[in-house]
C-alpha cells in the first residue's frame, strides 16, 4: 500500500483510476485506501509546491531554531504544541543536536519574521532561546528543483 502513497507524494492530482493503472489494483480498492488513509491521517492533506519567486509576490521565509526546556511528564510536545497552532508556522520538527525544535515560517517582510519570534516565539515559557536563519533562495523543495537550467558540461582548458 506504500506504492499508492508514494505516487500521491509524488502528484497529489493522480486520479484512482490513474493509481489503480500504474499499481496493478482495482480502482475501487485504491479509493477505499486512499479514504482510509484520510481517515486515519496517514495523509494529511494535498497542496501544490508553489516557486512564490516566480510570482512576484514578495515573502520571506525564516528557519527557526529553538532551544527549549522540557516540561515535566510532558517532554516537549506541550511547547511544541504551542508553537504549531500559530498560523505563521508552516512547519516544525522535533531535532536532535544542538538545539530542539526546528520552525519554518513565511512572512512579507524581515521585519515580521522578526517580530513573530520577538513577540511570540521568544516568550512562551520554557523557550531558552531562537536563532533564525533567513531563506535566500530555494533550489530544491520535496524532491522538485527550483529555477532549473540546463544542466552545463564542465570544460577543461590545457595549456
């Protein structure tokens, strides 16, 4: 059933029928599964992997690291939980290393960047500190390249 997974990652716009086709399943069984992963959040949604800098519309997105403090019996959902709910946070991650949670959020300017982390990263309880780390330019988003170019064979000069 990952087969039917990995080809949604892929294109979330491939019909049933057009699974069914590519993994050799009846189209009726690919809808049940695909239903039943909805159900039970095994997939979470579909979007479209957007190249924003091709629509001049101005956004900057910022990396986040966030050092934090565990809370008793808690660990460190409760903080993580927090954080997710804001609508600027498009993603987050528990990490290993040197720091605990790795946040990716979008803003119009640097300026709202910086202040989503001064007003509301920053000051949650258990937050010991943040570094951010601006977004200059994207080459590659889930497994898509950005601004592609022919690829350039490389040339060797002899002397």
């Amino acid at each position: 059933m990952n087969e039917i997974l990995r080809l949604l990652e892929e294109d979330g716009r491939y019909t049933a029928e057009e699974i069914a086709s590519m993994t050799g399943k009846e189209t009726q069984e690919v809808r049940e599964t695909i239903a039943k992963y909805e159900k039970d959040h095994v997939i979470n949604g579909y979007t479209a992997l957007v190249d924003w800098d091709r629509t001049g519309e101005e956004a900057v997105t910022a990396y986040i690291e966030v050092k934090i403090t565990p809370q008793r019996d808690e660990g460190f959902d409760r903080i993580a939980q927090r954080i997710y709910q804001y609508d600027e946070v498009e993603s987050l991650y528990l990490m290993s290393g040197a720091f605990d949670l790795g946040v990716t959020i979008t803003g119009r300017s640097l300026k709202d960047i910086a202040r989503f982390v001064y007003e509301k990263l920053a000051p949650i309880d258990g937050v010991r500190s943040t570094a951010t780390y601006f977004i200059l330019k994207k080459y590659k988003e889930k497994h898509r390249a950005f601004h592609t170019e022919p690829e350039q064979e490389e040339r060797i000069l002899f002397v």
